[in-house]
C-alpha cells in the first residue's frame, strides 16, 4: 500500500497545468459505445476511474489504442452485450453509465451494483424514471439492475432532482430514440455540457446545452468524431485553495475561468482573490485570508447546489481553507450525509470546527494546523487532507492515497513542481 510523505509550511510558487475533467471524460467514454465508428479522444485524464472505465469496456469487446499520451482512439465496432465485469463496476460509480449507451444499442442490457465514493446516499431513481419513460422496463435486483426495451420512443421528462449522471445516462438513452425528448430540471454542469458537445460531433440534436432543459430529437445513428475532454474546474480549485493557504502565487493554466465565476465569488467570503489573465486564474501571493461577513455581521454561509451553485465536490477543500481565515464560517452540504465526517481529521490536526449534524459544520479560524497522520476517506476530502497537511507545520503522512489517484492525475508530481515536498511511499 501506498502513502505520501508531505512537508508542510511551504509556499507554492509557479505554473500548474489542469488534467481533463474527470467528470466529463467517464461519460465521454460511456457515450463510445453509441458508435460503430472510431472515435478519438485528447485530453483523457490517466486516472484510475479512467483506467477502470476502460478496462470494462475492453472485456466487452471494445478496441481501444493509445498513440499517446491522454490521447484515446476507441472503436466499439466488436462490442458485445456480455455481462459487464462486476468486480470492475463495483469499483467505480460511473459504470452505471453504461446502462443508456448499451440499451440504445441493444436494447437490453444487465448492470451490476455501481460503487464509488461513500460519502452518503447516492440515488439511481433518477436514471430509472427517465429509462422507463422512454419505454423500458427496468428491474431491480439484489446484485444488479436489468433494463429491458422494444425500442426507445422520446418523452417529456421531469427529474426529480437535477442529476448529472442521471442527466447524462437518460441523454444518451434519448439520441437514438425515436421521436423528440425533452428532460426539464436537467443538470447543466461543464462535464454535461462537455457530453453534448461530444454527442453533437456525433450526429446528435441537441438543443439547450448549458441549461436545465434539454431537447433533443432523435437519430438513427452516430457517427465517429473527435473531442477534446475539457479543464477540470474541480481541480482548478483545489489548486486556488492550496495557493492561498500556503501563501504562495500560482498561475493555473488554461483553467477556462467562464466555469469558475461561482467558485472564484465563493472563494472570496474566505478571503481568497483571484484575478482572470487571458484563460488563466492567478493567484496573489500572501492573502491575509479573513472571512467576509454578511450584512449587519452576520455570520456567513457556504452551501452548495446543482450548478450553477458552489459545486459539493469543492465543499471538503473549501472548509480547509477557511480552517486558515480569520472569522467563522458555516458550511452546509445539502447534497450528501456523510462528506462532512472528514473534519475529524481536520480537527485532529489543531482546526476549530463544529460538526453540528451530518449536513452542517461551522469553522472558526485561523487555526495553526499541525502535520499529523491522517487517511483519505474518498476523493475530495482525500485532496483536502493533502491542502491541509501542505499548509500545516511538520511533516503529515496520509494513507490509502488510492482514493485521491482515482480523481487526481499524478498529483504528487505536480505538487513537486510547483514547491511542494512530497514523496509517494510504499509500506514495507
């Protein structure tokens, strides 16, 4: 098993290039499936979610090549409706995206339970309600789901909550089907959008992309296509927060900063600035990080929501920040039970937080952090824990990093290079 070693009160200082968006790239690669024709992909992060996407898509018949780095030639040409591997799709959430591509295309299709982060419950009722409006038969097993379908026909659809992942399955589900769909209270985030963008290279008729409501008509079939994964706005802001809690400058590249104007206003109750340079954000070295109350000296809150709210997968790393502001903060995670117990750890290394339930903390701040060891409960608290042990005095050690590489590609080496004393350790 694998650890890092990390030295902490270290200033960053200098350039950090963002990976492709995890969150687009899983889909992306689902939405292969639609297409006999080679599809080409840049941009792919090498992450281990990504590795794992793809090794299910391989057993099921699919050619992949890699010609070079980040760069994807994929041809589901072979691809069969064998059993998708269940020790494999246990491992990652997002192999549950597969159901929409492979009951398009054979319009049946046997999934076993999803894994991925457990950070609360994770709901599947709204992929079930959008298949079975657009006529499939979906049954619910104690090892799995199985959809079943004479051919999809287009719906009017009403989720019940803004889903991205049942957002993007029930999209792929609907390109193929016949007649015209339309999904209301859709999720709109970047990666959904970078999906559309993919699908539209495809041949689909998309309209609405970039809003809560998605019509699209339907088409016999798609085509090959090229597509460029978009930047990762999540791990642009973690890469903000780190800078600013070390104090030091950092330019993130190429961070397309129209995705980052909730994240950037967010980041400013804890008294983070950034200023926009072309496609970059730079951060100022040295902030005197302080929270910015709400009128009358109201103690400000941090909640998140579906986009284009403050995202949840920036919650973790936004309490780290304000562990390291003067003033106090309450956090509400809306979205999941149990992504705020990570705290204990925080709090295990000299922060002043509340947890008041499962959804709520309050942070008071600034906190001297100190180097302890710690171990990464899921990806994004894993990542905060990382910001944490960066910003604190000592040497942190931080254990089932596996976690934090299912979502962050190669991170010790970009810390390396931006200051940041890091070694990946092995346990002897």
């Amino acid at each position: 098993m694998e650890y890092f070693d990390i030295r902490g009160g270290e200033e960053v200082a200098g350039e950090v290039v963002l990976s492709g968006n995890k969150n687009e790239a899983l889909p992306v690669l689902a939405a292969t499936l639609l297409t006999d024709e080679p599809v080409v992909l840049r941009n792919v992060p090498d992450i281990i979610d990504v590795r794992i996407m793809l090794e299910i898509m391989e057993r099921i018949g699919v050619s992949i090549e890699r010609p070079e780095s980040h760069r994807l030639i994929i041809c589901a040409r072979g691809v069969t409706d064998s059993p998708l591997d269940r020790e494999l799709c246990a491992r990652i959430r997002t192999s549950f995206l597969f159901v929409g591509p492979l009951l398009s295309r054979w319009r049946r299709v046997e999934v076993p339970l999803p894994g991925g982060d457990i950070i609360g419950r994770r709901r599947l009722d709204t992929h079930f309600l959008g298949f079975t409006q657009l006529g499939a038969l979906c049954e619910v097993g104690e090892e799995g789901y199985r959809f079943l379908s004479k051919g999809l026909r287009g719906s009017e659809i009403h989720l019940d909550e803004a889903s991205v992942t049942g957002t993007e399955n029930i999209l792929m589900a609907a390109v193929c089907a016949e007649g015209r769909t339309i999904i209301h209270n859709a999720a709109c985030e970047p990666h959904v959008q970078g999906l559309c963008s993919f699908l539209i290279a495809m041949g689909a008729r998309i309209e609405g992309v970039g809003t809560n409501r998605l019509t699209i008509e339907g088409v016999p079939s798609l085509t090959g296509a090229e597509h460029t994964i978009g930047p990762d706005h999540i791990e642009a802001g973690s890469f903000i927060v780190l800078a600013a809690v070390t104090g030091g400058s950092l330019t993130v590249k190429d961070a397309a900063p129209h995705h980052l104007h909730t994240i950037r206003r967010i980041f400013q109750t804890v008294g983070i600035e950034t200023r926009v340079e072309g496609q970059d954000i730079v951060v100022p070295p040295r902030q005197g990080m302080m929270v910015r109350k709400d009128l009358h000296n109201a103690v400000p809150r941090i909640d998140d929501g579906p986009w284009p709210s403050f995202p949840s997968d920036l919650m973790s790393i936004a309490i780290v920040a304000a562990t390291r502001a003067e003033g106090t903060l309450l956090f509400f995670e809306k979205m999941f039970e149990s992504r705020l117990y990570f705290v204990d750890r925080l709090i295990q290394m000299g922060a002043q937080i509340i947890l008041c339930d499962p959804h709520r903390v309050v942070v008071s701040g600034p906190s001297a952090l100190y180097g302890s060891t710690l171990e990464s409960p899921d990806i994004r608290a894993g990542m905060a824990l990382l910001i944490a042990a960066a910003a604190a005095q000592g040497r942190s050690r931080i254990h089932n990093i596996r976690q934090i590489d299912r979502g962050y590609e190669r991170i010790d080496e970009k810390l390396r290079k931006i200051g940041i004393t890091i070694d990946r350790c092995k346990l002897k």
